[in-house]
C-alpha cells in the first residue's frame, strides 16, 4: 500500500527528495505530510486493522496524484437493443454513445462512456463527439496537474448542464486511469463497503400476457426486483402488472411513471395498486418535472400507503437536491451518473445522505462500461437502497472485455485494478470514419 501512495503523490519532476519518519512496524501507512517544489515528505500513522485498509480516500488521491495526459480519444460506439427501450416520450431502439479512452504517460488506461439520449439530455451524437474531442485536445496540451485540477478544468470546459454526460464519461476515464496506475479497483477508491450489488431489471411496456412471461423469464434467471415501466395506459399498465402479480407473487415491483401521469391519475394508480393488495418498493417520477405541487401531492398520499416516492427528471441539480429536501418534497432521489457527471453524482450523494434521503442508482442506455463505473461507485459507497443497472442485459451483444461478473441479478466486483473492462479499441471506428 505504502509503495503505491508514493507512486500517487510523486510530483512530475526529474529530482525529487523523500523525508520519511517510519515507526519500526512493517504495518505502518504512509500519508502526506506536505509537498514542495521536489520533496514529497511522509509520516507513518500507527498501524491500523486490516479491515480498515481496504479502501483508498477518493478525495485524498484526486489532491495528491499529479495527471500527465499522453493520449486522449472518443469514438462512437453502436451497439443494438434486443427491446426498445423507453424515455419518456421516446422510444431508443440502438445505443449509439461515445467511448472515452484516456492513456497516462505512466502508460496506464482508463475508460468512460459517454450516454447519448437526445431526447432527454438535448446533446446529439455530433455534439457529443465534437466536444468529447475538444476535450481530449486539451488533455493532450495541459501540463501536468494534480487529478482536482484537471477535473476543475474539464468543469469550466462543460460547464452547461447539457454536457453532463459528457463530462461524466470523461471523469469516468481520468478516475478509472488513476485507480489503474495505484493499482486499486474503483470499489475500493469509493470506499471499499461492498463488492458485490445486486440489481433489479426493467420490464418494457408490453401485452399482459408478453409482461408476465418475461417477468416470469426474469425471476427464474434470479431477479426479484422488476421495474415496470408505466403512465401510458392506466388500464393496460394495471392489467400487465396483475398479470405478473399473479405469475410471480414474490417478486418486488419498481414503477416508473417517466412524467407520464397527471398528479391525480399517478393518485388513482397508487389507489388502484392498494386495491390489488400491491406495496411497490418505490414510485418513480409520477408526474412532470416541474409539477413541484403536484410531486409533494402524491408523494403525501403515497406515504400514506407507505410507498417512497422517488425523483428522476424533477432531479437535475444541486440545487434541485436542496429543494427537494428543504421542502421534503419526497423520499429518494435517483442516482444517473450522465445526468450530474460523477463529482456531482458524488456531491449530491453526500448531501442525501445526511438529510436521509434514499439513495437509487440507475443507468439510461449504457453498455457495462457506463453501469461498470456507476456499480463500482455504488458498491463503494455502500448507500444505494435500490439498484436497476440493468441495460446492459438488454443489449444484443456485450462490447466490454473483462469487467465486474454477472450471475443473474447478482454482480460481482474483483480485485482488478481500475473498473478491471476496456474495450477493443481498433474495433471502434474513429470520430472521422462514422458512417453517415
């Protein structure tokens, strides 16, 4: 351990001094005492339990590691739906993201992926590629700077919120290259709580009949959680959800209204489900982003019935987090690291957290290297309540080498260091050659 926060607090220079205080104990930690032009001086701290040396300070390593961008690159990356997937109004039938692949000068990867759902982050493929290379260009040029730097840099180049997703694939790249060249999987970097999550899935929009039999596919692969989508059709949407009641009467539903319903229809449904004997886990987004009344309306009368309700659109800031709990408008909060990047996926965390909010962790369209980092972080943390990082199970093919392991609802993160999956980069065509 000792060795590999040495290699994280070198400055980029030819000369360097080291001043060391170690007690005699072989079980000693090395921390920072203080940096200056060419001396990096440590001090031992008292050995401590190794069930407490588990983790890395994220914090702490973004402050001491110094980042020298050699290469920098995003490309398309194209990967078929077995089922359309729905947002909202939308219907996504192929995952077209970019991929983010960032190398060291120490020669170590790491890799992001950018999401790409026009109609929900308003940012198109083009842009996307366009400014994913405006920012590996600057990479390319910056001398070398300490991980917090770099990051306040990338900030100020997609400061808009529209560039979210951006920002996140390329933070996902810079973190996961520094956790590869310390040697430390990103499960541990986040805190080391757990490594293993378990996630439910989603169930599309379907025919009663069509939902119960995947439903019922689902549970006998190990998922006990299903997230419905609903707010379309009342009707349909009660009858299918019956339907899978009566399949597979153990298993935990999730509803996802996506701003489908008026305040008093999202009302008639909780009713409805009270009826039919249903307790969904959690109500997500029942009504539209800025119906902040009609939100407190049903998330009132859904604790009443004991149901969290849960925001999603409603949720697309800091400020939107204070908001929320300033007026304790509902329950939980959902986690997307496209749509706040990760330090401001990290930033709201610890903010729900202490007003004792829960805590959902979700993907948009990503293949493993998106729901990857977003389950390395959530393992990490270890405060994630509820768990749908499930898109890539709905995806005709699996782009990513290596990577946590799936057993069913059940995944599994090793001791690989970084996010431990890349991608055959030589597969992907560059920025230049997409096919029009």
């Amino acid at each position: 351990m000792a060795s590999s926060l040495l290699s994280a607090a070198l400055l980029p220079s030819s000369s360097f001094g080291l001043h060391l205080r170690i007690p005699r104990t072989t079980s000693s930690k090395l921390r920072i005492l203080s940096i200056h032009a060419t001396n990096v001086e440590l001090i031992a701290d008292p050995p401590t339990p190794s069930s407490q040396r588990l983790s890395f300070g994220f914090q702490n390593v973004a402050d001491t590691f110094w980042v020298n961008v050699q290469r920098a690159e995003g490309r398309p990356l194209s990967i078929g739906l077995n089922s359309p997937l729905h947002f909202g109004n939308s219907k996504l039938e192929t995952l077209d993201n970019v991929a983010m692949r960032v190398e060291l000068s120490n020669g170590c990867v790491g890799w992001g992926e950018v999401q790409v759902l026009p109609s929900v982050t308003d940012v198109s493929l083009e842009m996307a590629l366009a400014k994913a290379q405006e920012v590996c260009n600057f990479l390319r040029r910056t001398p070398p700077a300490t991980l917090s730097s770099v990051f306040n840099d990338v900030t100020g180049l997609l400061s808009p919120r529209e560039f979210a997703p951006i920002r996140a694939g390329v933070e996902m790249a810079l973190i996961d290259a520094v956790a590869n060249s310390i040697n430390v999987p990103l499960w541990r970097l986040f805190g080391g709580v757990t490594s293993t999550l378990t996630t439910g899935i989603t169930v599309p929009i379907l025919s009663p009949e069509e939902a119960s039999i995947l439903a019922s596919k689902f549970c006998n692969q190990g998922f006990e959680t299903l997230k419905l989508v609903v707010g379309k059709n009342f009707a349909a949407e009660i009858a299918a959800i019956e339907a899978i009641h009566a399949a597979q009467p153990c298993c935990s539903f999730m509803f996802d209204a996506n701003e489908g319903y008026t305040p008093d229809e999202a009302i008639k449904f909780l009713e409805k489900l009270k009826d039919v004997g249903i307790v969904p886990l959690v109500f997500e987004q029942p009504v539209d982003r800025d119906d902040w009344k009609g939100l407190q309306e049903v998330s009132n009368v859904a604790r009443m019935h004991g149901i969290p309700v849960a925001v999603d659109e409603s949720c697309r800031s800091l400020t939107d987090v204070c908001k929320i709990i300033d007026e304790n408008l509902v329950d939980a909060i959902n986690i997307k690291l496209p749509k706040f990047g990760v330090l401001g996926a990290l930033e709201i965390i610890n903010l729900a957290r202490k007003s004792g909010l829960i805590l959902m962790v979700d993907s948009m369209a990503e293949t493993r290297l998106g729901t990857g980092f977003a389950g390395h972080l959530a393992a990490g943390v270890g405060c994630f309540k509820y768990i749908v990082l499930d898109t890539p199970l709905l995806l005709a093919e699996d782009p990513v080498v290596g990577g946590y392991e799936a057993s069913g609802a059940v995944y599994k993160f090793n001791n690989a260091r970084g996010q431990g999956g890349f991608l055959n980069w030589n597969l992907l065509p560059c920025a230049s050659q997409r096919p029009n």
